[in-house]
C-alpha cells in the first residue's frame, strides 16, 4: 500500500470513528431525528459543492426517486437517528463495535433474502462475530447482560437497515456515478429525518452559537457524510474494493481512542475481546467473495 493510500485510510477511519463521539456532544441539545436531518443537509451541502467544483452534473431526472428515497431512508436516516438513540443508553464505543456488525448482516441478509450465495468460511465468520457480541453484553447469571437492551436492540436494528440498505444501493435503475447516487441518498435523507424531527422533536437556535456544537456539525456533517465519501471513493478507485474495506476493521479502534480520550470512556476487557472477535468475523465473513463494492458504503 503506498503512502498516500495509508494516509487516507488512516484519516477515513479518524473521521468515521469520530462519529460516534460527535454524536455523544449533539446529544446534549439535539434529538436523534434533528442530528440526522442536520448529518444529512450538511454532507448535502459539502458534496453539491464537490459536485460545482468538479463540474460533475448532478442528472436531477436520470436518478429514479422512489427507489433512491428509499433506499436512503433505510441505508441513511434511519439508521442515523437508531445510532443517535442508542447513544443515549450505551457508550459510543460500544456503539461503535456493534455497528463493525454491519457486514455480518449484509451477508445474512443476502442469503436469506436475496439470493446471495454462501460458503463455510462466511458461516465460520458469523459465529465468531456472534460470539464476540456475546462478550461484548457480558452475559451472566445475575443480571444477565450488563449492557443496556435498548441501546442494544437500537444498533443491531441500525445496522440491520444498514444490510437492507446496501442490497437496495446495488439495485438502484440506471447507471448512476457514486455523486448522483451520493446527492440523492442524502437529499432524500434530509427530507425524510427532517419532516420528522421538525414534527417530533424541538430544537434551540442558541445551541448552534456553541463551538463545541459547530465543531460536531461539521465533524459529522461535513466531514463525515461529506469528505468521508469522496475519500473513500478515492481509495476504492486508486486501491481498490479491497484497500477500502479495511476502513470497516479500524472504525472501532479509532472510536475508542475518540471515547477514551475525550469521553472518559472506560474500555474493559470484554469490550476488547468483543471487538477482537467480532471484527475477526467480519474479515472471515468478507474473505471468500469481495466482487463489488457498493455504490454507497455502509459505515457510520
């Protein structure tokens, strides 16, 4: 691997892994639906410039809107606001390697929905990740888990929607390039998380004169649902499916080093083995069949 595709995977992780801390600081004043709407209108703004900068054309009526809504619905809105719920119940570091599940579901998913091919290998993987999140809540005899069960549910859910999310980005109509079916994915998004935040949740204005707060817009809006995805796009161009995939196995250690250095999270044993083992599934799971990546990543 050359430097510079080094230097961007290291910095797509950064980015994707600060995430989840951005979503602990707009948790203080935003709901989940409003840190979606505001996710997904900032990275609007960041790839509609990208797109005027390098002349690409954003094709308003190539792209089929039922199914690119959605598809982004599933793949981007709902997701956001489940992960935004689960972090008020859970640390953002166990969100964070829970939501390194997501390839386990796509795979399962797409065996048991659509048809996919499976092999020993995937199966294998599966198990050992099911393992590590068996460790990761802890289970015992007296509480039974010492994870908090929403939060739980709410990440398994969003990175269920993340799975369904990526098999619908792969059987959108036309050919459309990764800046359309970006475009489309978060316009739609911002549509549909802000009609709901705007009925189901208040907001302050006085929030957005906080530094902290503009900082954690801009991580998460900006840089993660804007610069994150020409970046990985670039890995996957200069790279290949291959070189980009491996963003999926760092995310969780960059959110830990994320929440135990500005959070105060506390990272035990369990947490570190859950991770050991799940991510160990992921890359087992992904081994046998990389044949194409999706047009839009699931991530954060």
């Amino acid at each position: 691997m050359s430097r510079s595709l080094f230097l961007v995977l290291t910095l797509l992780s950064l980015i994707w892994g600060g995430s989840f801390f951005f979503f602990k600081i707009l948790l203080h004043d935003f709901g989940p639906w409003t840190i979606a709407f505001l996710r997904s209108a900032l990275g609007l703004i960041t790839i509609v410039l990208v797109m005027a900068l390098l002349k690409k054309p954003i094709g308003f009526r190539q792209i089929a809107w039922f199914p690119m809504a959605r598809m982004a619905l599933i793949n981007t809105a709902i997701p956001w606001a489940l992960i935004g719920f689960s972090e008020t119940r859970v640390t953002s570091t166990m969100a964070s390697v829970l939501n390194a599940t997501t390839p386990l579901w796509t795979v399962l998913i797409g065996i048991l929905f659509f048809k996919a091919a499976s092999s020993r290998m995937q199966w294998m993987g599966m198990f050992i990740a099911f393992v590590g999140i068996i460790l990761l809540l802890d289970v015992n005899p007296v509480s039974f888990v010492s994870v908090d069960t929403l939060g739980f549910l709410c990440m398994m859910a969003a990175t269920c929607c993340y799975a369904i999310g990526g098999q619908l980005s792969k059987r959108l109509p036309g050919d459309l390039s990764m800046f359309q079916v970006t475009f489309g994915t978060l316009l739609s998004s911002m549509i549909g998380s802000g009609v709901i935040a705007f009925a189901s949740e208040s907001a302050s204005f006085s929030s957005f004169a906080s530094p902290d707060i503009l900082a954690a817009l801009a991580g998460i809006g900006v840089l993660g649902s804007g610069v994150a995805y020409i970046l990985f796009y670039y890995l996957v161009q200069k790279g290949g499916p291959e070189i980009a995939s491996l963003v999926t196995y760092l995310i969780p250690v960059t959110a830990f080093v994320w929440g135990y250095v500005f959070l105060n999270e506390e990272i035990t044993w369990n947490l570190l083995a859950g991770m050991v083992l799940i991510v160990g599934g992921v890359f087992l799971t992904g081994k046998k069949a990389r044949r194409k990546t999706e047009q839009f990543p699931q991530t954060t």
